[in-house]
C-alpha cells in the first residue's frame, strides 16, 4: 500500500510488476546514482533520471527501504543511502586485505608527498572515487568519495587505459556518453604509449581546471581496474615535483605488490 504520509499517493493499477532481473538492475542503477554532489534523491528525480514511470520509481525506492539500503527523509521528501550499505562496507574492510593495504598507502604517499592522494576504482567507461587523503595544504585540490570521471580525461582515467589495446581504447573513446579526449583519440593513443614506457601518467587540467594530476595504475591487482593518483594544485605542483611524486607512487606500487604477496 503507498504511504500517503510519506511519498505521493501514485496510481500504479495499469503499471506492471517490476520483477526479476531488470529489477534488480534498476535497482543497483538507483543505488549507484547517489555520491558525495548527489547525497539524496526523490521520486520524481529518480523517474527522470532513469525514465521510469512514477509508480515504478517509488517500487524500487521502497524496496530499497524496506532492506535499509535506503533511508527516507520525512522532511526533505528525499531518500539517502542506509545502514546496510555502511554494513556491507564494514564487511569489505574487515576481511578484504587490500582495502586495508591502499589505505595504508593512501597514507603513506600523502606523508611522503604532501598532496591529495585517491584511489580510483574503474566502473564500467567511468572512474570513480572510492578512498582519498586530502593534501593538508589550505590551497589543494579534493576530489570527493564516490565521484564518477571519465577514462579519456585525466592522469588516474589515462592510467586505467594503459592495459588495454588500441582497439579497445579507441571503442571507449566512441562512446557518446564517454568525454572525448583533450587532445583527440590520436593524440590520446600517443599519450599511452610515452606513459606505458614511464609507468605512469599525468595531466593538467583535464577535469578540474588548475589541478596537476600524477597516477600510476595496480597492474597486479587487476589490469585496468584500479590506479592511485597525487592531485596538486599548478602552482605548487612544477616539474620537480611532479617526477618526485612519480616516483614515490611507482616505488608504493612495489612495495603495495611485496606486502600483498602479488
């Protein structure tokens, strides 16, 4: 029965039941919509959002609820992220020994570099944001928990492509809802082929405007899957530096690789 106290009284007698697979894909889709710029969501903003009717909107949400994936705001109408999410994150870092390892060298390469230092996980054509050690500097560049960038632009979406071929980068790059690179896919192959040689790749620019990015991929983990990155900002971050946090980040990749038996 809808709670007319709580979310708009909706009429789904003609809407068919969402069942199965596809619900629980819609579901997911909801779920992985939310991040730091997106904390909550109402109804209709999930219907637009992902074109599904009111009816069907408010189906998923309260199934969410009703696991506690989601919790609803009676104030802001809006629903946020639950307990059995931060339950399930507990799990992962409790029994997951690379969780605890990067957080270790989310630590360690910011001591070492004074910089912001994140740990991308890449996510279908996107790169998103899911550890970060911000710079203690007043003046420094904060990436933000569980924000979605694009692979063709900037320093950790470059190193994630470093393992894959031309074919596949190039597949990517013609996606329409994939960013086009800053210097065209030829230039793009380009740049890969210098950073496979040096291990690591840069950026300036491409995706927050006045901050210098450096990454290096974790190839033993799983190719293409996950990069590390120190994030400056211009003026503090000039050539010296950059080499200098380079290799930092290449001599904690090895040493992430002993420490983890890979």
């Amino acid at each position: 029965m809808p709670r007319s106290d709580i979310d708009p009284v909706v009429n789904d007698k003609f809407e068919p039941a969402v069942v199965g697979t596809q619900s629980a894909f819609r579901a997911l889709s909801i779920l992985r919509a939310f991040s730091s710029h997106q904390p909550a969501l109402s109804g209709p903003e999930v219907a637009d959002k992902f074109g599904f009717s009111l009816p069907t909107a408010y189906r998923l949400l309260r199934a969410l609820e009703a696991e506690q994936f989601l919790v609803f705001d009676r104030v802001t109408r809006k629903y946020r992220p639950g307990p059995e999410i931060v339950r399930l994150a507990g799990v992962m870092l409790q029994n997951d020994d690379v969780v605890a390892q990067t957080q270790t060298s989310l630590s360690r390469i910011r001591a070492l570099t004074g910089e912001t230092v994140t740990f991308f996980w890449r996510l279908g054509n996107e790169r998103t944001c899911v550890q970060e050690k911000v710079s203690p500097h007043r003046l420094r560049i904060e990436t933000g928990v569980g924000v979605h960038y694009p692979l063709t632009r900037g320093a950790p979406g470059k190193a994630l492509l470093l393992a894959l071929d031309e074919a596949t980068v190039r597949d990517i790059a013609a996606d329409a809802d994939v960013a086009t690179p800053v210097r065209g896919i030829s230039g793009l192959l380009v740049e890969l082929a210098a950073s496979r040689e040096r291990g690591y790749t840069m950026s300036v620019g491409e995706t927050i405007q006045g901050a210098v990015s450096i990454a290096a991929p974790i190839p033993w983990l799983h190719e293409g899957l996950a990069t590390f990155s120190v994030t400056a900002p211009e003026p503090r971050f000039g050539p010296r530096q950059r080499e200098a946090a380079a290799r930092t980040l290449l001599e904690e990749m090895e040493r992430l690789r002993v420490a983890l038996h890979r």
